[in-house]
C-alpha cells in the first residue's frame, strides 16, 4: 500500500492538468486539492523548457496530445504565477445598453457590481452576422486607435480595468467584491486575472443579446492592451479561449518577456529599421530590463498570484513565457505581439519575441502556421495607428477573406530575428 501511495503521489505531481480536469478548481477550495509542487520547493531548471513536452517527459505528438498539454500548462500558471479564474457558475449577469455605453451587472451570493463599457458603432449597414468588435484595455477612455477602428468598420470597446480591481495591493474594485481575495491558492489571485474577468464579461454580454441588440458578432473578438494591461491581455487569451484575436503590446516582465533571458545590455543593429543612432551606424543597446525581484516587489506583486512570492529565482518555474504565448494556439484564434523598440528597454523585446517564436510549434502541429504573429515598431509604447491598420488588414483576410494590399509576411519575421541580432537562445527556438 506504500509503494502504490508513493506512485499516485509521483503522478499526481507530473500529471496536474489530468486531476484538474476530473475535478475543477473552484473559488476558495484548500490548497489540499492541488497537486503540485510547493512554490518554495521547485528545483532550479536553467535551461529553456521545451513547450512541446510534458512534464512527465513524453513528447507532445497529436493535437489530442496539445489539448492535454494546453491544459497542464494552463494549470501550472494558475497556480504558480497568476492565479485561478472563477468559473462563472455563480454568476448572474445582466446588461443594458445607454447612452453608447454597455452597463454590465454581475451578482454573485449577496453581492452585485456593475462595468461601464463606453463603445463606438461604426457608421453604414451593418454586416450580415454582425460588425466585429475591439475591446481595448483604456488608461482613457475612448482612444484614436477605437474610433480608427470604427471607420474600418470594428465595433469598439473602451475597458476600463481599474473599475475591476484597483492597481495596487488593497484588491478592491469589483473583481474582489465578489470573489475577495483569501489565503488559499485558489482565492489569491492577482489583478492580471482580475482584470481579464472584466474583459470576459463584455464577451459574456455580447453573447447573452447585447450583441443582438448593437449588432455585433460575439465571435468576431479582438483584445488589445498595453504594458501591465498587455500583460492581462496576454493573460486573458490563455484563459478564455472566446477571444478570437489576442494582441499583447508591450508586456515586459510577468508578461510575454521570457523568464530565463533578458536582452539588456545587448545592441541590435536597427539599420534595417532606418534607425541612425548618434553615430549613424544604426546601433542601439538596450538598456536595463525589468528584474523578476522587481515584479515580486510591493509595487507590482499584487498583479500575480499569491505563490510567486515564494519563487526566488525565475528558473524554477516549470514553464518560461513562450508556453503563455502557446496557449492561444488555435485553428480559430489568432495572436499578435506588438511592442515598440527604443521606448522598451525595460520590457525585454528580444525575450517577448522569443516567446511568439517560441510558441510557434503548437501552431504548426494544429495547421495553424499563419496565425503566430509580430508586429515591431521602433518606437512608442502603445498599440500605433499604423500597428493597427496592419491587424484590421489581417482581420479583414481572417474574418471576410479580403485580400490585402500589402504584404502580410511582414508580421512573421523582424529585425531581433536576423541572423546578426538573434541571440542563440532565439535561434534555437527558430530551429536554428
């Protein structure tokens, strides 16, 4: 009885996501029902791990095979960096439409909160099925970028993330009124899923008649966000599986930036880019990136789960950032990192591309090669007018089958990825 208690412990350990499946997490349940290693116990790995393996060691073949690794994935950042996601079955939502602005009611036991969604319609006849939609992580409100989207004909969404949970390490806003935050892994959660929750209500809205009533196509989702909320909406995509096109801008650290490497200090020739620096060769070094101590701090902790503060060194994670970029990966959906050059030091844009590139095995065995993009700008931390002129080309082909002026191969390949810039951790990952 020993050794068979000893070989289900060791199972349970390497095979999470299959324990998981059998019996959903739900919100506060004790830490005794997860089976995994404690935070503050997980061996150093140094090395990049391999997205396409499990955890056991046996290889990921079939897409029956990525299904079970998507979900064992998925449960390790649940409960090593971001936390649980309330499964909603609690919930009772209901909506109405005043003013061009979407009022979301979410009530759960005896609580109930409410999102303001100002949104913008575009102009003409709408489309058979409906107009498809942007929703926008907002630092302000109703952005250029919402109403240029509106003109190409994209509903957009103004998502106000501080209205459901509060930046900082006191957890209110309307997330942690109804699921406050408690001692157990599964109700320590941070504001990046938090915040991801808000952006799934407004899919949830859509599908339960909002989108009837407006117009739009529930399907027909994009997400976009910038810095700390290109980190929420990086982890959105990995959790909900509705949003159909995922764009993390500018994500750094805790986001797409990769674990186990940082480009500081390293200089990239940009002159493919037209960039001249003072001394005209095109050089530029990058300078200091954001430390794993410094998103485990006071000021940025509160954005991730509990356990993370129980990880000293980011090599001990059993997974690095190309696995969150991987968990998008779907014949449907669609992924697209954008971020800037000279304004991003601090994010680490060689390791977020390492990510995307890293990612991009889940895509080919799904028959999804296309559907991993980059989009690199050399400067602004924003998602630019002209990044997204370039994603509603692309929407148009994936959505409509409109067939693009320009050349769509310019979002799979880009200056860290020529042969004089890429580091040889990259071009591993590029099968190089």
């Amino acid at each position: 009885m020993k050794i068979l208690f000893i070989a289900v412990l060791a199972l349970m350990i390497l095979l999470p996501s299959a324990f998981a499946e059998e019996a959903p997490i739900k919100w506060g349940q004790t830490d005794a029902v997860l089976p995994y290693t404690r935070p503050a116990d997980l061996p150093l790995q140094p090395e990049i791990p391999d997205l396409m393996t499990f955890m056991d060691g046996t290889p990921v073949v079939t897409e029956e095979d990525w299904a079970r690794r998507r979900a064992e994935i998925k449960g390790l950042y649940e409960y090593y960096m971001y936390g649980y996601m309330p499964d909603g079955s609690e919930e009772t939502l209901t909506w109405r439409v005043d003013n061009n602005v979407l009022y979301i009611t979410v009530a759960r036991a005896d609580k109930e909160v409410t999102l303001k969604v100002p949104f913008i319609l575009p102009k003409g006849e709408t489309p058979e099925g409906g107009w498809p939609y942007y929703i926008e992580y907002s630092f302000w409100g109703m952005s250029d970028v919402l109403h240029y989207a509106a003109d190409r004909g994209y509903a957009g969404f103004a998502y106000a993330p501080y209205d459901v949970a509060s930046d900082n390490s006191f957890f209110t806003g309307a997330f942690f009124t109804l699921y406050p935050r408690g001692i157990h892994a599964t109700n320590r959660t941070g504001a990046l899923v938090a915040w991801a929750w808000g952006a799934a209500k407004i899919v949830d809205a859509l599908e339960q008649g909002a989108g009837a009533e407006l117009g739009i196509n529930p399907e027909y989702s994009l997400l976009g966000g910038v810095s700390r909320f290109g980190k929420s909406v990086a982890v959105a995509g990995a959790y909900d599986e509705r949003f159909r096109v995922v764009i993390p801008s500018c994500s750094g650290a805790g986001g797409l930036g990769m674990l186990r490497y940082s480009c500081q200090g390293k200089t990239f020739d940009l002159s493919s880019m037209n960039f001249k620096g003072e001394d005209g060769t095109g050089q530029w070094t990058n300078g200091t990136c954001e430390s794993w101590g410094n998103i485990r701090s006071s000021g940025e902790s509160h954005w991730f789960c509990g356990n993370i503060q129980l990880v000293k060194d980011p090599a001990q994670m059993p997974f690095d950032q190309h696995f969150l970029a991987a968990l998008c990966a779907d014949p449907n959906r669609h992924f697209i990192l954008v971020t800037g050059i000279l304004s991003e030091e601090w994010n680490n844009v060689e390791g977020q591309v390492m990510a995307t590139v890293g990612a991009q095995p889940a895509w080919d065995l799904l028959g999804a090669s296309d559907n991993n993009n980059m989009i690199i700008h050399l400067s602004g931390h924003a998602i630019l007018r002209s990044d997204m002129e370039l994603i509603l080309d692309y929407c148009d082909k994936v959505f409509y089958g409109i067939e693009p002026s320009r050349d769509l191969s310019v979002m799979k390949t880009n200056v860290f990825m020529e042969e004089d810039n890429a580091s040889p951790e990259l071009q591993a990952l590029m099968g190089k």
